[in-house]
C-alpha cells in the first residue's frame, strides 16, 4: 500500500507540470505536431512535417489493446499540406487547414478551412469551406457548442501580422468572420486558440506579447460579459525558450495537449560519444517539434461558475 500510495504521489506530481506524451508514436525525434482527439478519445490525429515546415501531413493513430497504436497516414491527406484537424463535439463534422486547390491539381500559396461532414461508411469528401476564404493563410480551426468557428488568420482588417477571428454558424453556412478585437490580438502575432466548449475561455498562442518567454507562448483569456480579460501567460512549465503552441485539451477535460519544439540540449553541458550523439539526435528533444501534455488542474483556469475571477484584471 506505501509503494502504491508513492507511485500515485509521483504521478500526479509529474502531471503538474509539462511532460513530453506519446513517445514513440506521437513524439519521435521527427517533426510532430498539433495532436487533437475525435469525441471518444481513442482516436488522435496529428501531424508530421518536413524539418524545414514545408510540407506537412496528417497522421492518425488509435487506441487499442491499452495503447496507441504506429500512426498511418489519415486518408484524405499524404498529398497536399493538411494540418490542425478538429472533430466538433457531435463527432460529426471534421475541421482542417489545407492548401488543396479549389480548381485544377496545383497546390494554393495558402492554406483554407476544409470540412468533412461523418457518413455511415466513415468521413465523407473534403468540402471547401468557401464563406471563410480570404487571401491569406488561415489556420486551426475549433468550434464551440453553439455553433461559433474560432481560427487564426493573415486576412486583411487585422490588427497585426496575424489575428484571432471567428465566425457564427447558422445552421447552413458560416457568417462573415468577426476580428476578436485588441482586448487579444496585437500588432505582432496571434496565431491559434482553443476555445473553451462553452466559449468560456480561450487559450492561445501568441509571439511578441510580454510576459514572453520564447518565440511563442501560450496565454489564457476569460469571457467577461462582452470582452475579453487581459491575457495571461500559462504556468506549469508550459512556455519555454522555444515555440509552444498548436493548444488542445482532449474530450475528457483532463489534459492540456500543445506543441514545443524545446530542446533537451539545452539542459546539459557535456561530451557525446558519436553513439550517444545520432541517439540523441533521432530522438524526442532534438529541437524538432514534438508534443507534451499538462494537467489541466495545474494551471488553474476558470470554472464553470466563475468565469470571470475577482484576481484577474479587469477586461479592456
């Protein structure tokens, strides 16, 4: 009972702050990315890409026999860029970002929202999701319950290089996008938000902002009436010196999942023997992207009956 009562201890304890998930499958010493999860948990997609981010593609892994199984290429991608995949809480419609021509076989200078709409044989063909194109690179699309579509864009009517926005869905198309407003986005970078089911909160990634510590970092902000609260950067060992974004929390609410591409390197000083360097070369931490996970109870976000706590500054 001790050493079980200690091994629960050292458990929730490494839960409390952010650890590298899904080695060997999610996490490889390749570049891997922006893992979310379908309704059941039991299957994630995610992405691996070249080293020099040109060209990405969406795998998918499941789980079973009490782990996650070798990934395989998802089967609408392994031709064209596909990436930040996002399955509404129907399990009905899939969401992602491509830059699949609309028209002829050439690739697009940018990426668009896509859709796939569940059929009785699986996921039925990618549908463009037109009302939401603009000339710039759109990305990470995520739905709340009531029909509002968030997602990252270079679009024109911005506040800087790249802001958050969203759009309503009426129940047959998507309406004219909305720019989240400055209580968010900056004049450097707001690039991908996960929001809250309920719309309570957003959790984003952000390059420029202060407090910063690294190219990009991970912020949260509550819905207070009709604004949003000044921005906050997350704890528990979310942020680093390096990128931290691509924010999920899985369906049971229990972890936050993001990508850093942190590297291990930094954290000793030493000699390698030729061996020990192409292991630690090839292997999660070598500066390549990979994806971690936190406890969500570690960073202490809002609950369901407070969402706008008296310690946080008041809203722009």
């Amino acid at each position: 009972m001790m050493l079980a009562g200690l091994a629960l201890a050292i458990a929730l304890a490494s839960a409390q702050h952010a650890e590298l998930f899904g080695t060997g499958v999610f996490s490889t010493g390749h570049d891997d990315a922006h893992i979310t999860f379908a309704r059941d948990g039991r299957t994630a997609y995610f992405l691996r890409d070249s080293p020099d981010f040109a060209h990405w593609t969406t795998l998918v892994s499941h789980f079973r026999d009490g782990r996650w199984q070798p990934a395989e290429v998802a089967p609408f991608s392994g031709r064209f860029n596909d990436a930040d995949v996002f399955v509404d809480f129907d399990g009905d419609r899939m969401l992602f970002i491509s830059n699949r021509p609309v028209e002829g076989n050439k690739p697009r200078p940018d990426t668009e929202i896509w859709e796939m709409r569940r059929t009785d044989d699986g996921w039925g063909p990618p549908r463009h999701v037109a009302e939401l194109g603009s000339p710039g690179t759109d990305w990470f699309p995520v739905m709340t319950r009531d029909g509002w579509l968030d997602f990252g864009s270079e679009r024109e009517g911005g506040h800087g290089k790249s802001d958050l926005w969203r759009a309503r869905w009426n129940g047959e198309r998507f309406l004219p996008a909305e720019n989240l407003g400055p209580a968010i986005n900056t004049a450097d970078q707001e690039i991908e938000a996960f929001v809250d089911p309920d719309g309570r909160y957003l959790i984003f990634a952000a390059k420029g902002r202060v407090p910063g510590a690294g190219e990009y970092d991970l912020y949260v902000t509550y819905r207070c009436a009709a604004t949003w609260s000044q921005p906050r950067a997350l704890g528990a060992g979310v942020n680093s010196e390096g990128w931290d974004f691509g924010p999920r929390i899985g369906p049971d609410g229990k972890y936050l999942y993001f990508t850093s591409n942190r590297s291990t390197f930094r954290e000793e000083a030493r000699r390698y023997d030729m061996a020990t360097l192409e292991r630690r070369l090839s292997s999660p931490g070598n500066g390549l992207r990979d994806i971690y996970r936190v406890a969500v109870d570690a960073l202490g976000l809002v609950d369901a009956g407070n969402p706008c706590p008296a310690s946080l500054d008041e809203p722009h």
